[in-house]
C-alpha cells in the first residue's frame, strides 16, 4: 500500500497498511524535529481497548434514566446502532421537553483529535444548536485565567497568545530571555490541529546559538532547553510571583525601571511602587523574595541588573497561570516588562506560553482555515469550563465570575463527545460523585477512556486514520488532505455519522446535515475556504487536484508587527482596549470586583502550608502522550515504572523515604490516592515531585483511601484540590498539589484500564 497523508495535534505524518495488515507512520518529510507522540499511534489505533459497538450501563438499560451511584461500576450491555440512535434521541427529546434546553449540558470540553470537519466539539455543538441549544462552557484548561485576566490588562489576550514575536525576531534582537515556567522540549511538539515543519522545536535548540542568553524559572532541569548560554534557576512551585517583586523591588529602588514608558503607557504604576516599598507593612525586597523562591538575594539582584541592561523578553508559562491565585504570576510577569519599558520593541516586552505549545513564536503564516459552522446557541446558561463538578454537584447556587455573579443550572443530561474530563478535571473522587447526579450520561470514544466508563450509554467514535477530513493547525504551514487509512474498528462511525442519525430521529436530519454526506462537506468548506483566500489575493489549487497531492502549501506573508508595537508608536491614536487606554499595572476594574483572591493589582497570595504533605506535586503535561491520548500506545507504555505512571522524585527526597529508583510508591494527600512508579532525577528541584497528567483513571474502591478510593495507574487529579484559581477567572488550578509519597510494599494491585471492560 502506499502511504496516505494526514495530521495529529502532534504534527503532520504519513500511514500504510503492509501487506501483513500492519500499520506503518512516518514523519512528514518536511518534519524537521518528529514528535515522539508518533509512537503511539500505531499501538493505539487498533488496540483491545477501543470501544466497538454501542454499549449501555445496565442499570440505566433496566431502570431508565436517573441519578445513579453505579456509574464506573456497572457493567455495559453492547446494543445495535439503531437501538443506542433511540434511545439518545428519545432521551434528549425527553430532557428538553420536561426540562428546557439549558438542562443538557453541552459543554464538552476536549481536544478530540485534528480535522477541519471531524472537529467533534464544533460537531456537538451544531447538532445541540439545531435542537434548541444548551448548556455551555467558556475559556480553556490551557490558558483561561489569561483569557478573563488579560482583557483587563491589554484589552485583548490574542495580542499575547497568537500575536507574539516570532523566535527569529528573538533570535535577532533579544539579548536574555527570561521563562518563568521554562522551556520545555517536550510541549512544542503540540499544536492543536497540528504543524507540519516543527520550527518552535528546532529553535528552543538553537536560540542559544544566536546569542541568546535564556535565565531559565523552573522547579525542573528538564524545562531548561539543551541550547547554549541557558542558565537555571530551580525555583519552589507557586512562588514566582514572590521572586518577581523581588526583580520588581530592585529595579524600583536602583532606579533602573523605565519612568518615562510606564508614564506614557501604563497606568497604576504608583500604587503597584508603593505595595513593592512596603505600602501594606511588607518591603518585597530581593531578601524577603529569596526566603519564599529558594533564589538568592544577590542572584535576584544580579538577574534584575542584567533584564534592564539590553533587550529583555520576559515570558511566562501558561502552567503558571493554572495554579491557585494563577492570575498573579501573568499580571507580575506583565509588570515586570512594563518597568523594564520594552513592551513594543521588537524580542522585547511581555510574553505568554514560549515553551507551553508549538505555536507561540512560530512564524508559519496566520490565515484562516475551513471552519464548520456552529450554528447559534440560544440558551445563555453556562460555566468557566474547570466548574464541571460544582454544577453538576451545586445546581441553583451561585458563583462570581469576571465581576458578575451567576447561577448553576440544574443539568438532567451530560453530552460528552471528543474530551475526556475524567483526564482533565482536578479531585476526580469528587468528580465521580459529581458524575452521579444527572439522569443521562451520553458520550462518544473511540477508546474505553475512564469518561467512557462513567456515562450511561456510550457510542463508538472513529479516529482520524478510519475517516476522510482537511488538517492545519495555528500557523502551520501546510493543509493536510487526511486520506482515510483503516477501515472503522469495530461498528465504530463518525461523530457526524452519528449525530446525523440522531437528528434524523429527532425531525431535524436536513437541518444538521444539509444534505451533505462527510466528503461533500469537506469539498463545501474546503471550495469556500479557497474563495475567501482567493479574495486575499490567493490561488489555492480546486479541491480534486488538493486531494490527490495530498497537501497544500499555505501562502506566506510578511511578518506583521504586533499590536503593542502600533501602541508603542502612538498610543492616543492606537490605544489598548482597556478602561485607560494603557496597560493597567492597577485596575480599578478589577479591583472594584472587590474580590480578596485577585484584587486591583499583582500581589503575592502566600500558598498555605502543609506539613503532612511536604512535598509539592507538579502536574505537567507528560512528554509521551497528549493528555490522555495515546496512553496505551508505546512511546507512553515504555516510560512506565511496573506499568505505573512515572513520578520523579529528587534522590534525596526517596532516601529520606527509603525509596529506590524503580519502586511502587503510593502518592497521597487528604482528597485521594494513587500508586506511582518512583524515578529518581537530580534535575528535580529538592522537596517537589513531578506526576505527568494523562494516566488513565483506574480507581479501585477502597474506604481506608483518602477519597475512598486508590488510582492504582498513577492519575495525579485524585491529588489535585477542585477550586479555581479566583472568583474573577474561575481557571483550573490543576498544576500543584501537595503530597506526601511513601513507599508501597504491598503487591501493587493490577492496572485494568487497559482492558476494555466487556
Ligand atoms: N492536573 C492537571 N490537569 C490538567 C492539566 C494540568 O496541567 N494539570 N492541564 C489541562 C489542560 S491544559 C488540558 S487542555 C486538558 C486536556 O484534557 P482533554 O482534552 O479532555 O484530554 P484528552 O486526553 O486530549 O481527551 C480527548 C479525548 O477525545 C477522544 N477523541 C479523539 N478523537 C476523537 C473523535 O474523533 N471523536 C470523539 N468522540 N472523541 C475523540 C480521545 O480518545 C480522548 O479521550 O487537561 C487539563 N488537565
Ligand atoms: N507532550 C505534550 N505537549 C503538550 C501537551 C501534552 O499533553 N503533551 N499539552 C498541550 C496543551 S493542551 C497545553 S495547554 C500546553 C500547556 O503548556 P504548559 O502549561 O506551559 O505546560 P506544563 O507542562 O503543564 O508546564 C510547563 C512547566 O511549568 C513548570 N512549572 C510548574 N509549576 C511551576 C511553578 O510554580 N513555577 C515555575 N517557575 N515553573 C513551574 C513545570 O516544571 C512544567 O514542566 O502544553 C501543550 N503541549
Ligand atoms: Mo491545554
């Protein structure tokens, strides 16, 4: 056979079958730094795990929709397609007619996988819109404290998440970087809808090469880019705000913070200098800063000196801003490049997510893609995406959310298609009680993901490899025509095969489909995309010459600057869309939320102590696999301790506990338990621990665990606490948690996830 195009999150690639029905994946040609999530494609795609025909819990099959404590006990009953089309149909018939639209929650939150059409949430979404709407989620797991926080601040978070300087601009005029939250290699494989050429990759390699000095923030060695001229700086988790004020303080009182720009382009800098000189009884001076981030005084100082001497870029690291009081380290971070007065200059400024994903300074060009329509959502219910378990759990409270207050409505029908929040969500013992409230769970997998195994009726899902689509992501530099490869596995569709279905039950098929099948949809968007870029001034080639070349190269253009440079130039005329026009180091927006968890301006929130859990967990993002995805594939099954989730423990930390490079060790706190496979790593940071996200939930039930139940896979959100990082953004915290680890001398309990449950 021969090889077939076609993209992931994780970079273009190319797949055959042989003639012994293997399955074959090869790095797109122009590919200059593959992604290692590739390996986990071919051992995922067919494996015992994928869900094969619909299944129903048996005690909804039996008794009907209701609130039940069985889910992710139960066992599923496997049922025709026609039979599992009714019965979501009826049922979504049933809850809007006794309830109202805004009782389906439609939310949804997940990254799916790449393709234009397939895009399962735009899918979701269209057919519940058809329906008369639902239940919504805002903002993202990835960035969405930034995302409420930003707007009051520079009037729009897009300048700083897809606007941003690219690295060649870096690479030209920066003399020191400075990345509170690191670099790491491991994120920049990862662009959502994908990238073809991986530049980010190869420049977090060479960067350094340029000329470049990078100071590196980081409890982790491992964020620190293998490039020349990069220094670490192991800081304590959740203190970079403190050494921030630090910087801040010794700029101020040398008189090396630049008066003239934050006079012309900010605001509130007076009240933010008296709060640094100790307004509130407090000097954030570098000796008081280097007592809570574990750097010294003088290297404070000495760092402070150098980021005002020539051109300084501070970033911060999305990760920073999923923590508690996460607004805080983006909001000091943003001060810090006021004061250093280089906002609008070219390498220089404020910068968000360098190193958190591949697309923040790569300098692919920014068109439009084909995008399926939505449609229009009439119900006005909805919630910051992290407040899945408070609404489920909470209906008819209140919560305060960007300056105005809301109520949880009361949700009968949770739809689930192309996300897996049993990943994603923090404290997933509460999360399964949360999971027990409504009448209905309905999700689409392609795998027996632990969100499979906690809904009603679950309805299998094809992956990319099993259907036709167009790929690109952000500033990706080719269109992908993803070929089909593989044959559906077992009687699993599209989720547009079976929406389509269902709103032919409900009356409104025409509506959702428009009379197209899958392929006449991607020739729709794929002729209309060309029409708006023809209108642009760009000859894309008619979709049957597009299809069988496979790829499209996207046009350039010139590099655009970004918009603080138009303010920078002239600030009356091309003012920020904030309140003052300005950057608003304090604003009386926010400050007049009156909200004691983010107030007027950045402050340090000191993290409360606790001593039975000393060590402080970082849950990142795992460098073998996205999220969840791909966990049973064999780039991930290889880093596997004893078929346990990896946690890197410092070796002085594991001979304080008596335990040895390779042991089962339990990791716990007073929300939950988990069992993990100890690795020991000097390039960790003394008294922190490191759990990468995405092991599948496995809970074996058990009342002696704290939460009731032990993951015995190693799935750090049993540790996680489920509050959000303040009343004004409502973000996901889910970066830190405090844990004690001890060494597990039992025999360490069988992982079953990677069976498939029937
Ligand atoms: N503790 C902690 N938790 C975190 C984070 C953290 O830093 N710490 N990070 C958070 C962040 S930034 C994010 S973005 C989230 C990610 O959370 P999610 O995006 O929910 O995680 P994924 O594992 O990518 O889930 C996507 C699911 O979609 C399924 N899927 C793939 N293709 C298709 C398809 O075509 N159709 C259907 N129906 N399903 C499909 C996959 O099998 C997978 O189960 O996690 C968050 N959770
Ligand atoms: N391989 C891979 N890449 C991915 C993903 C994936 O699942 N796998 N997910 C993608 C997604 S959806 C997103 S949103 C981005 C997320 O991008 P980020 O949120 O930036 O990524 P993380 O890996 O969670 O965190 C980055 C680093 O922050 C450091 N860190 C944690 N706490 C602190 C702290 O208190 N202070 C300092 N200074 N540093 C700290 C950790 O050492 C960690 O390695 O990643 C994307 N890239
Ligand atoms: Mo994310």
């Amino acid at each position: 056979m021969s090889w077939s195009p076609t993209t992931s999150h994780w970079g273009a690639f190319r797949a055959r079958t042989t003639a012994s029905g293997e399955l074959e994946i090869a790095p797109h040609p122009l590919d200059r730094q593959p992604s290692p999530l590739l390996g986990n494609v071919a051992g995922s795609v067919r494996h015992p795990t994928r869900v094969r025909r619909p299944a129903i819990r048996r005690g909804w099959l039996e008794r009907g929709p209701g609130p039940s404590e069985h889910r992710g006990a139960d066992e599923f009953v496997e049922v025709s397609w026609e039979t599992a089309t009714e019965l979501v149909a009826a049922e979504l018939d049933r809850v809007r007619r006794e309830h109202g639209n805004g009782a389906i929650f439609g939310g949804s939150y997940g990254w799916g996988s790449a393709g234009r059409f397939h895009h399962t949430q735009s899918q979701l979404h269209r057919l519940l819109n058809v329906l008369g709407g639902y239940t919504a989620s805002r903002d993202t797991y990835s960035h969405g404290t930034s995302a409420v926080l930003l707007p009051h601040l520079v009037g729009d978070a897009g300048t700083l998440l897809y606007r941003a300087d690219t690295w060649g601009t870096i690479a030209a005029n920066t003399d020191l970087v400075v990345a509170f939250g690191g670099l790491p290699l491991k994120n920049v494989s990862v662009t959502p809808g994908g990238n073809t050429e991986h530049p980010t990759a190869t420049a977090l390699g060479t960067i350094g090469e340029s000329g470049v000095e990078l100071a590196v923030v980081s409890p982790l060695a491992d964020d620190v880019p293998k490039t020349p001229r990069a220094r670490w700086y192991p800081i304590v988790p959740a203190s970079d705000v403190a050494l921030m004020l630090g910087l801040a303080h010794t700029l101020l009182t040398e008189n090396r913070h630049d008066a003239t720009f934050l006079d012309r382009y900010c605001t509130g800098f007076d009240t933010v200098a008296g709060y640094l000189l100790g307004a509130d009884g407090t000097v954030k001076d570098a000796e008081w800063a280097a007592v809570r981030c574990g750097i010294s005084a003088a290297e404070i100082r000495a760092l402070a000196r150098r980021m005002a001497e020539g051109r300084t870029l501070v970033t911060v690291s999305w990760s920073l801003q999923r923590t508690r009081h996460g607004e805080q380290p983006v909001w000091a971070g943003l001060l810090l490049a006021a004061m250093l007065g280089q906002i609008g200059l070219p390498g220089g400024g404020f910068g968000h997510g360098y190193g958190s994903i591949g697309d923040v300074g790569d300098d692919g060009p920014l068109l439009p893609l084909p995008t399926l329509p939505q449609g229009h959502n009439p119900v006005r219910t909805f919630i910051p995406v992290a407040r899945i378990a408070d609404l489920l759990l909470r209906p008819g409270e209140r919560y305060d959310y960007n300056g105005a207050t809301h109520h949880y409505p009361d949700i009968r029908l949770v739809y689930w298609a192309g996300g897996n929040p049993f990943h994603h969500h923090q404290d997933l013992n509460r999360l399964r009680r949360a999971f027990a409230r409504p009448d209905t769970i309905v999700v689409h997998e392609p795998h027996w993901t632990a969100t499979a195994r906690h809904a009603d009726i679950v309805l299998p899902a094809t992956t990319p490899l099993e259907r036709e689509d167009l790929g690109s992501g952000r500033r990706d530099t080719h269109l992908i025509a993803m070929h089909r490869v593989l044959d559906p596995v077992g009687e699993a569709r599209d989720d547009y095969t079976i929406l389509a279905g269902i709103a032919q039950r409900l009356g409104v098929g025409e509506r959702f489909t428009e009379g197209r099948t899958a392929r006449e949809w991607i020739v729709h968007l794929y002729e209309g995309w060309r029409g708006r870029l023809a209108e642009r001034g760009h000859d894309a080639p008619p979709f049957g010459r597009f299809w069988a070349d496979g790829e499209w190269r996207l046009p350039t253009a010139a590099e655009q600057p970004t918009p603080f440079a138009a303010f920078r130039a002239d600030p009356v005329r091309r003012p920020l869309h904030t309140p003052s026009g300005r950057i608003e180091l304090f604003s009386s927006t926010v400050a007049g939320f009156g909200y004691p968890d983010c107030p007027g301006h950045p402050v340090w929130l000191e993290p409360e102590s606790d001593v039975e859990h000393p060590l402080w967990l970082i849950a990142n993002q795992p460098r073998t696999r996205l999220h969840g995805q791909g966990d049973v594939g064999a780039t991930s099954q290889a880093a596997k301790v004893r078929g346990r989730e990896p946690i890197e423990l410092h070796p002085g930390d594991a001979a304080e506990r008596g335990i040895a490079d390779g042991d089962v060790v339990r990791v716990f706190n007073g929300r939950g338990a988990c069992l993990a496979g100890a690795r020991l790593n000097d390039g960790v940071r003394r008294g922190v621990a490191v759990l990468a996200t995405g092991a599948w939930f496995d809970p074996l039930d058990d009342p002696a665990q704290p939460g009731g139940s032990l993951c015995v896979h190693g799935n750090p959100n049993v540790l996680t606490e489920d509050v959000p990082t303040s009343r004004l953004a409502q973000g996901c915290s889910g970066q830190h948690a405090r844990v004690q680890v001890e060494r597990y001398d039992a025999t360490p309990p069988p992982v079953r996830i990677l069976r498939p449950p029937l």
